[in-house]
C-alpha cells in the first residue's frame, strides 16, 4: 500500500523560534529569517516525526490522511 502523502507548515503564531525542529530534523525545516521555523521537506518532516517535532505544537499538516473533527 502506498503512503499518502502528509504537507505540513508551521504555524507562525505558535513558534516560538526555539529551532527544536530545525536541530532534530535539519532536511525537514529550518529556520527563517524572521525567526520563526519553515518547513524545507514535508517528507523528512514525517520521518522525523510529523507534528510531534515541534514541542510547542507550531507544526501542522494542511493536507494528508489525518481524519477531519466531523460531528456524526
């Protein structure tokens, strides 16, 4: 089966501009000239380990597999 594939941003207003993801996934992100992270390889960002790679919750998926919040 083949993945689908996961784009992820960050969310500017929750980085912090600590470089935790840049350090712990330098392919994935780095960082921007204003001081905030920017995602460089939405790829490398899910090996790296997706969203949980920022501690301040700054990293998003804007498209992918993940299921919606719907009301049933």
């Amino acid at each position: 089966m083949e993945e689908s594939k996961k784009t992820y941003k960050v969310n500017k207003g929750k980085c912090l501009g600590c470089g935790s993801c840049a350090l712990s996934c330098p392919e994935g992100s780095e960082m921007d000239i204003d001081g905030k992270a920017k995602i460089i390889s939405s790829a490398k960002v899910e090996e790296c380990g997706g969203v949980d790679l920022c501690p301040y919750g700054a990293i998003e998926v804007i498209n992918g597999d993940e299921p919606e919040e719907t009301e049933e």
